[in-house]
C-alpha cells in the first residue's frame, strides 16, 4: 500500500462518519464547514501560492496566468474540492510564512524539506523529488563530475549540496544564481553548471536544444507544499490529492509540461513521506 494511501484511508473513514471508503476513493464531496476543506468550499475559492523564482516549477506568464507544474497541481485540488483556485506569487521565503498568517491555503515553496524548515512549518508530503546534476551545453562529452575540468558555476543549496570541486580536484567553483551560471555556460566562462534539475531544466527551455541536464543524483531532496501548522487532517486531505493526481495521470501531465520538457529522461512520482524527507537532511549535520 502506498505510504499515503493509509492516512488518506483514515482521514476518509473519520470524514465520512466511520465508513469504510469505497475501493476508489473519491475527495471530491462537500465537508463540515469547521474543516478546512469546509471552509474553503464555503468561501468558493482556494488561495494558491507559487513561487516566481522557480521556473518551471511555476511562474506567471506574459497574461499573468500562473502556469507550471505546481500550478496544475494547484488546479487539481481547487477542482477536487469544487472550488476556483485564485493564485498569488512571491519567492519562496515570502510564501512560507503566508499559510501562517492567513494569507494563502497551501502555498507551493521551491524549498528543501530539511529536519530544521519541517520543524518550523507544516509540510505536505513531497510532490516532487529534485537532485543536484549538472547541466552542459549539448553534445558535450561531459556526463559526470569526475569528467569536468576547468570553472563550473554552482547555485545549490548551500545546507544540502555536494561539494563538486571535493570529488573532483582538478576544478574550479564558482557561485552565482542560476542565470548567471547560466551566461557563464553560454560564454564559455564555464564547462558546466551545477543545481537543482528542475532549475537546471529551466535553463535549459531557456534555448531548447543548446543544453542538456546530464550526471548523477547528487542529492536526493523533498519538495513539498506548505500549509497551516496543525492543521493534520488538510495536511492529510492534500496528501490525498496529490496521491489522486498521481493514480490519475494528472502528475505526469502536470510534469511533462513543465520539468519534463527541460530532461531528457522520464521521472517517476516521489514516493517518500514529510518525514523520511526530512530526515534525509537532519538539523545540526
């Protein structure tokens, strides 16, 4: 049985009065209005925050329609409950505090689940999976770290990644945010480029054709969306959703429009639990 399929079990039995779930579950039906999911159906809309420096994670488009993978999961959930998803933006720091303040339902961080930010806010589980690789400019020779050399770029998180230049020594690292890695790769100023995937896939839909995200999984990290603390069975009810999304087809969909246009490579839902995420990156380590 999936790691979410059990709580979502127990969240539909004690919704529905202790009954046991029909085999296929259905999310989609009204709630007491003292949940969340009761009264965001009250309200008729669900506030959904993106963060707009994590493309193509999500990002509004030139018509200030939000777009990208977390946008269509976004849409998913206001359908599943029946109601209009009104989405708002800001970077990742300024949304992990919104669901807290009031200011949004579920909010979608481009952020690490390390031990320190799980204890701070309510995380889901993750809806996705990143890794730290590389990205080249395309037909390069270079597929693993252990075939650079020269001056790479590096923007990963400092708190989680590999330090390219400790299993490589011939390197040289230099940091920068993404699109100045970016035009150092395109200027030749670097070989490589070195981050997150899905930021790496990003750049490389920046020029479709030019780069390609190669090299090992050099780190394993949780996304996952944020909501209030406490609130278990909204935690629970979106944990569920997102299991629905993927039984359904609707996280391939989501993903293959989005990341999956910048990897060469088909990725598989993350299959891991807030917890098991969290302690991939144990506070005081």
């Amino acid at each position: 049985m999936s790691r979410r399929l059990a709580p979502l079990c127990i969240l539909v039995v004690l919704l529905a009065g202790c009954v046991p779930p029909e085999p296929e579950l259905d999310l989609s039906r009204p709630y007491d209005e003292e949940t969340v999911m009761g009264e965001i159906q009250g309200r008729g809309d669900i506030v959904i925050g993106i963060a707009d420096d994590a493309y193509p994670l999500g990002y509004v488009d030139q018509n200030d329609e939000a777009q990208g993978f977390t946008a269509d999961l976004g849409r998913y959930l206001a359908q599943t409950l029946g109601v209009e998803p009104r989405f708002i933006t800001g970077s990742s720091a300024q949304l992990l505090e919104l669901p807290q303040d009031g200011g949004a339902d579920i909010v979608f961080p481009a952020l690490t689940m390390t031990e320190s930010v799980v204890r701070k806010h309510q995380f889901t589980d993750p809806y996705f999976v990143s890794h730290q690789r590389l990205l080249t400019r395309r037909g390069s020779d270079v597929q693993t770290v252990e075939e650079l050399e020269g001056k790479i770029c590096s923007f990963a998180d400092e708190e989680t990644q590999v330090d390219v230049d400790e299993l490589n020594e011939v390197i040289e690292v230099s940091e920068g945010d993404p699109f100045a890695c970016l035009a150092m790769l395109k200027d030749r100023k670097a070989t490589a480029v070195t981050g997150s995937d899905f930021l790496l896939a990003g750049l490389a839909l920046t020029e479709p054709g030019r780069y390609q995200v190669v090299g090992d999984q050099l780190t394993t990290e949780g996304i996952g969306a944020v909501i209030e603390r406490g609130a278990a069975a909204w935690t629970d009810y979106v944990n569920g959703v997102f299991f629905l999304a993927e039984q359904e087809g609707v996280w391939q969909r989501a993903f293959d429009d989005s990341i999956g246009r910048g990897l060469d490579e088909q990725v598989e839902p993350p299959a891991i639990t807030a917890e098991e995420a969290a302690a991939l990156y144990p506070a005081g380590v």
